[in-house]
C-alpha cells in the first residue's frame, strides 16, 4: 500500500511537472511571436550565444574531426578502406557530432548561465519588480533567450562543421599523408544538403531545449544561493538529456530507411 | 463614504500545508499613508504581493478603486499595475542595468518613452533622493545598501504612481540611514499625492509615516487605528510589538516546526 501510494505520488508530481513546463513553453513561445519584442536584449544574448560560444565549440569541433579522421584510419585499415575517410569525416560531423557537441557545449555554457541569471533574479525579487514595472517577465526574460537560443546554435553549428571538417583535413593530409586536393574531392563526392540540413534543425531544437530549460529551471528556483545552484545543474542536466532524446528522434525523421 | 483605493476582503493564502494569510480584511483610503506593522514571516510581503498579483491568494476579495483584481487577465493586469509603484525589501534593482536604466525602466518599457528624456527624468528623479548625477551611470552593485533603497525609491516613483508600497524601507540600514528613507518616502508621498502602504517591524519609522497603522498578526489584521493612539490601543498585541517585548501574547516559535 505505501509503495503504491509513494509511486501515484511521483507519478502526480511528473504530471504537475510536465503541465507546468508545457504551460511555460506555450506562454514563452506566444511571447516570441507577439509585439512588442525586445531587441535589445535578443541582441545581448545573441552575442552571448553566437559570439562567446565560438571558441570552445570551435576548439570542440577542431579536435573531433581530428580524432574521427584518426580513429577512422586505424579501423578502416583493416580492410583496406581508407580512402573512405574523408566521407566519414564529413558525415558524422554534420550529421550528428557537430551539433551534438556544440549543443552540449553550449548546455554547459548558456543553459548554466541562464538558469543562475534568472534564479538570481527570481531570489532576489528582480522578477516581481519587473512585474510591477508593466513588464512582463516572459517576455522580457525568457523569449529573447528563446529566440537567441534557436538562432544562433545553427550558426554556430555551421563553424563547427567547417571547423570539424578541417581537423579531419588537417590529420588526413599532415599525418596520415593523403593527397590534399582528392581528401577535399572526397570529402564533397557523397555530401548531400540534407547531412548538412538535418544537423541545423538539430541545432535549431537543441539551441530552443538549452534556452527553455535555462529559463524555466532558473524562472522556478526558490530558497536562495542553493535554490539558484539547484536550477543551474538541473538546467544543464535536463537539456544534455534532452538533446540526446531529440537527437535520436530527429535522426529519425530524416534518416529512417523506407 | 467614498471607495476605498484598495480594500481586502477575507483574502487567504497558504503554501503546502502553511497557512500563511488566514482572513486578510483591510482598506485603504485615496490619499492616505497606510503603515502595517507586524513580527517577521507574518504573511506582510505575501500581503502586498497578493494585491499586486504577483501572487494569487486562495479565496477572498481584492478590490482598486472599486474593481476586482483577483481575476483580472495578464494585459489587465500589466494596465492595472501602472497605478502601483513598489519598493522592495531588497530593493531588487536589475544588476544587469545601469542605475539611471533602472529608474527609467518603468518609462522606456512600459511607457515607450524615448531613452533620452527618460534618462533625463531619471537623473531628476535621483536628485529627488538625494542622489548626484554620477551615480546613475553607476552599476547596483557599486551602491551601498542605503543608496540601492534611494535607487529603488526613485525608481518606484519614476512613473508616477498613484499607489506606493514599501517593503521594509529601513530594514538592515543604520538609524540615522533609516531616518533620510523615512523622510524621503513621506516627501515623496506627498509630491505625488499618492496612497501609501508600507510594511515595516521598525516602530521609528512607522510613527513618522502613518496616518493609521494596522497590525497583521497569524495572518490577520488583528488592529487598525491612528497613528497617534497606537501607544494606548488597549491591545496587548499591540502593546507587546510597539514595546518589544518578549513576554506577552504574541508566543515567539522558538522551536522550529
Ligand atoms: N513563494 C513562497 N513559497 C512558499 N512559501 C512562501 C513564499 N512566500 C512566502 N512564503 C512563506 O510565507 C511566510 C510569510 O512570508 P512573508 O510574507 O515574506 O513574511 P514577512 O511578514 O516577514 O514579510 C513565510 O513563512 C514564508 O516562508
Ligand atoms: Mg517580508
């Protein structure tokens, strides 16, 4: 008996959990969509996103592609294909490891900073006095972060990917000595747009999940400098999760054989 | 007699299993300076934030100039809230803005007043404080607690409020910090011939803002009356908090819950 009543329990709180996120999505979203935006602070987390992520998703990108290229080699040389590389190079990048990092990446980095932002802001009664300034928080707060998020992750997938590409280029012509200009041939000869397409939805979801949870978690953190450290793990844990689900999904959508 | 600015009927809050307002009733009249008095975690924020909506009580009524609040729509809200200036216990200034920023937030954003007449306004509005203009291009944190409740003041009254709240205007600043707020708020409260409700467990400043005080005890108004009969209120209650004293009606929960 009190093992069904613990587990209707939990299974009340996932619900009041899921309805509330849902509600602070629906909320956010319709306030994205209607005037008056702030651009002002969509363009601050814009730079925040786009500009500031670059060196570590680059550095994430460079030595992926490098290590794919080197790892590939050793495999592929047991039976003699090596001169595949470069094609699997290209793919596992656009298709999953560019935005897959770069979103995990940029969890660590936004999802993190947003959620001790707003936590902060909501702990110490910055969020109510936005309120009673006629501005409402969502909109405020939370929809320029979305818009940014879902921005500026393709873009920035977009570095990745050539960055990424040139690591494997770089181990491919200076290590493992193939000829530069047939790695390059390779590398284009079986790309087609939707390795590179399905990647920048990716990034566009993955880039909307970090804002969301970095937003939501921050938005209902309570009781404090540990109320705040609480949302910032949640937030980085609960988008890394779901940017592995989602991965899956749209990996799914586009790539399911018929 | 007229309406009420604000009149609270029967208003109840809880959180889990606490109840935190058990049967707020209050009115505030235009024009008047209003002080509630009352020991710490008594439901006085909660109080002010159920008026302001910030949070939505569980039962009860809560009327502005006559108009029901508690259901009100979020536009409804955002218009209804114009009318209200408040100055937090924190003073919860944005410390991703500049100063001047946050006094000329309510204009810029809510008002859709150009920045460079609200930056004007903000720097008058400072000086109203008390405040130089070099401060506004100061960041909230280079402030001392004192000054973040000047900044916090001017901010409230930047939009010209027909209605000011203060929470704990004086609480964590020195007694003679304490008394240039106090001074500051009955000035400005006059200039802008607004209604007044303040919040405080500081019987100095209480004396020298009221009109009428009223005590929130157990999540009731358990006083009201003027703020000259608050030292003979025949209430023991009273008696007890305006003298401070340990032994009285009011049990202090020394143990925790
Ligand atoms: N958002 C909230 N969630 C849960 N409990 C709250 C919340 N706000 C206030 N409380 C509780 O309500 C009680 C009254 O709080 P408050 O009104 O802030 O007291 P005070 O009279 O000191 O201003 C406190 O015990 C506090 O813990
Ligand atoms: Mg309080």
């Amino acid at each position: 008996m009190g093992f069904l009543a613990a587990t209707g329990r939990a299974f009340l709180i996932f619900l009041e959990a899921t309805g509330r996120l849902a509600l602070f999505t629906g909320s956010a979203l319709s306030h994205c969509v209607r005037p008056p935006l702030y651009p002002r602070q969509i363009l601050r987390q814009m730079i925040d996103i786009g500009y500031y992520s670059l060196p570590v998703v680059g550095l994430t990108a460079l030595f992926t592609g490098m290590v794919l290229a080197l790892q590939s080699y050793s495999g592929f040389s047991r039976f003699q294909a090596e001169g595949a590389i470069a094609t699997v190079v290209v793919l596992s990048i656009t298709r999953e490891l560019g935005p897959v990092l770069a979103g995990l990446m940029v969890a660590g980095r936004i999802g993190a900073a947003m959620a001790a932002e707003i936590g902060t802001m909501r702990v110490t009664e910055q969020i109510d006095a936005l309120s009673t300034l006629s501005t409402n928080p969502h909109k405020y707060l939370v929809a320029p972060r979305l818009i940014a998020g879902l921005t500026m992750v393709p873009l920035l997938v977009i570095v990745a990917d050539i960055i990424g590409v040139f690591g494997g280029f770089l181990v491919g012509v200076y290590r493992l000595d193939f000829n530069a200009a047939s790695y390059i041939n390779r590398t284009w000869e079986f790309l087609q747009p939707v390795d590179v397409i399905s990647g920048l939805v990716k990034a566009a979801i993955f880039g909307f999940l970090i804002a969301l949870m970095g937003c939501y978690h921050g938005y209902h953190s309570k009781g404090g400098a540990q109320g705040v450290g609480a949302a910032t793990t949640n937030a980085v844990v609960s988008a890394s999760i779901m940017i592995l689900v989602w991965n899956y999904l749209i990996t799914g959508l586009f790539f399911s054989t018929k | 007699m007229s309406t009420p600015k604000i009149a609270l009927k029967n208003v109840t809050k809880h959180f889990g299993p606490k109840k935190v307002l058990n049967g707020i009733d209050l009115e505030v009249a235009k024009g008047e300076s209003l002080v509630v008095i009352g020991g710490s975690g008594t439901g006085k924020s909660v109080m002010l934030k159920s008026i302001l909506g910030l949070l939505t009580p569980d039962s009860g009524s809560i009327q502005v100039d006559g108009q029901e609040t508690t259901r009100l729509r979020s536009r409804e809200r955002e218009k209804l809230l114009h009318k209200f200036g408040m100055l937090f216990q924190g003073a919860a200034l944005f410390d991703s803005l500049k100063v001047w920023e946050n006094v000329a937030f309510g204009l810029i954003q809510g008002a859709h007043m150009p920045r460079a007449q609200a930056k004007e306004i903000a720097v008058a509005k400072l000086g109203a404080v008390g405040l130089t203009p070099d401060v506004a291009e100061l960041s909230p944190s280079e402030l001392s607690g004192g000054m973040q409740k000047r900044v916090g003041l001017a901010r409230a009254i930047a939009d010209e409020p027909e209605i000011i709240f203060f929470d704990e205007p004086t609480t964590g600043l020195d007694p003679i910090m304490a008394d240039v707020i106090n001074e500051l708020i009955v000035q400005c409260v006059k200039d802008l011939g607004a209604t007044a409700v303040t919040i405080t467990h500081d019987m100095a400043s209480a004396r020298k803002i009221a009109d009428r005080i009223a005590m929130i005890y157990q999540g009731r108004i358990i006083w009201t009356g003027h703020a000259r009969d608050i030292d003979d209120s025949g209430n023991a209650y009273v008696d007890q908090f305006v003298h401070g004293r340990a032994d009285g009606p009011i049990k202090m929960q020394i143990k925790a819950l």
